[in-house]
C-alpha cells in the first residue's frame, strides 16, 4: 500500500513538474519580439484607470532602443530614460531617471514610474494593446501610435551643450560646501565631446571615464581615478558614485546642468567661465 502511494505522489509530482515546463514553454513562445516591441506607445490605462483621467496634459508615452537597453519616453510633461533588461517576457527598468519640470496640469508621473520600474514586470501584447503585469496583475496599457505626440516631448539636448568645464555646486539635495568645505576643491566635470570623454578633479584626486549621450540620458562608464589620501573622501566618493552610471541631463538655463537619477537632481554644476581647469 506504502508503494502504491509513493508511486501516485511521485507521478503527480511528474505531471506537475511537466506542466509547469510546458507553460514555461508556452510563455517563452508568447513573449513578444524586439520588432513587435519597438516604436511609440502611449499609455491608456494604469491600474484599471483610463489615462486621460489621470493626465489631463499630455499621455506618458513608452519607447524600447534595444540597441543601447534603453527605454525612454514621457511621464506626462517630464522626460525619462533608463536602462533595461528584456528577456522571455520579463522586463525590468529598476534605475529610472526623469528631468524635474513643474507640471502646470494634473498628472499621476510618480505612479507610471513607480509601476514601470517595479521588480518583476511582465510584457504582452494582444491585440494592439502592450500590457505590463506585475504580480499577474495589470498595472499598464499602452498603444503603438505611428508617430511620436508632438505635446509634452522634452527637447533633446545637443552634445554641444555639454562641452566644456562645470564646477558642482549641489550633491545630494546639499550645498557642495555641506561635503567639501573649501570652495577651492569643489569637484569638477569637464566633456571632452570629440572623444566621448569625461575627466576632472573629483575634490582631491583626478578622474576620468567614457561617456555616452542618448535622449538626454547620459551614461559614464569605466571610471578610474587617482588614490591620494584626502580629507573628503566621502564627499569625493559620493560625487563618482552620483556620476557613475545612468542620468538624465537637464539645464537650467545656459550655465546650469543638473543630472538626476531615479527622478531627483544628484548633482548640479555651473559652467566655468575660463578656458581651463587645473587639474590638481
């Protein structure tokens, strides 16, 4: 009777783990290609909600660059961007950042991206309409359009904009002077636009890196440095790290550039008005 019993867990065991593959299976085949993927999409649902109730500006749009794991559009009258990751059906977008505008309409931006970067997101697409899932749950619906809304699109900022040298001025919400308590070793940021480089003084020792500028998304990689000891290594430490990775870039103004990441400015610098900036 023993045997006779193990032997029935055991199969159910076996159908289970087979069922279970065959709808993993049957997902992968489902999941949509990057060519169906790309494009613009506007949203037109959130969590049951028409969008237009919850906009009453311009609709939060969604575009997919697999080529650079980009993902961009608007949140309503703000600009975002983010790099994600797309595989059978799953996607995740966990480090998006937005520009800061002030809204004049009604908008629910902090929820599209809160539901948008969340951990465990799912893709379908029946019927013309992309759905986001999270926890089997439907939390967004967009639509393709042929072209891009003209309301609400952020101009993209030209690379000419960047060159040149930036003192910090802002980490963090703080006043540089709150890390760095000498003006004189306020860290700086200079683009060097001919060779996608970025090299300054990090408020003791010297840094450099590559960068790259994609819909005012920019991305600093293989950042290295000098290793003096110094009295702000927190600050300076905290200042690579803010700089490091992905942004997105705004301006306030000619001679204000702001980068933000995940929605909030982390760094803001002022353009230096002299040629150059010595480097220690």
């Amino acid at each position: 009777m023993k045997s006779s019993n193990l032997m029935k867990v055991c199969a159910v065991l076996m159908i289970a783990l087979v069922s279970g593959l065959f709808l993993q299976s049957c997902d992968k085949k489902n999941a949509p290609t990057q060519a169906e993927l790309e494009g613009f999409w506007v949203l037109k649902t959130m969590n049951g909600e028409p969008a237009a109730n919850l906009f009453k500006g311009p609709q939060p749009t969604l575009e997919f660059n697999f080529q650079d794991s980009i993902v961009s559009g608007t949140s309503g009258c703000n600009r975002y961007t983010g790099k994600f990751s797309y595989k059978d059906g799953n996607f995740a977008a966990p480090n998006l950042a937005s520009t800061r505008m002030l809204c004049l309409d009604e908008n629910a931006e902090p929820e599209f991206l809160l539901e948008l970067s969340n951990a465990g997101n799912s893709i379908t697409i029946v019927d013309g309409i992309l759905t986001i899932a999270h926890d089997e749950k439907v939390v967004l619906e967009f639509e393709k359009e042929s072209t891009p809304p003209q309301d609400g699109i952020v101009a993209k900022i030209a690379p000419e904009q960047l060159d040149g040298s930036w003192v910090l001025t802002n980490i963090g919400g703080d006043d540089a002077s709150v890390k760095f308590k000498d003006s004189a070793t306020y860290p700086t940021l200079t683009f060097n636009i001919a060779e996608n480089r970025v090299t300054g003084n990090g408020g003791c020792n010297v840094y450099n890196g590559g960068y790259k500028l994609t819909n005012n998304q920019l991305i600093v990689d293989k950042v290295v440095s000098t290793m003096m000891a110094c009295p702000n290594l927190e600050g300076e430490g905290l200042f690579i790290e803010n700089l490091s990775d992905t942004s997105t870039v705004s301006f306030l103004g000619a001679d204000v550039l702001q980068l933000a990441k995940n929605g909030n400015v982390v760094l803001q610098f002022t353009k230096v008005v002299t040629d150059t900036i010595a480097a220690n």
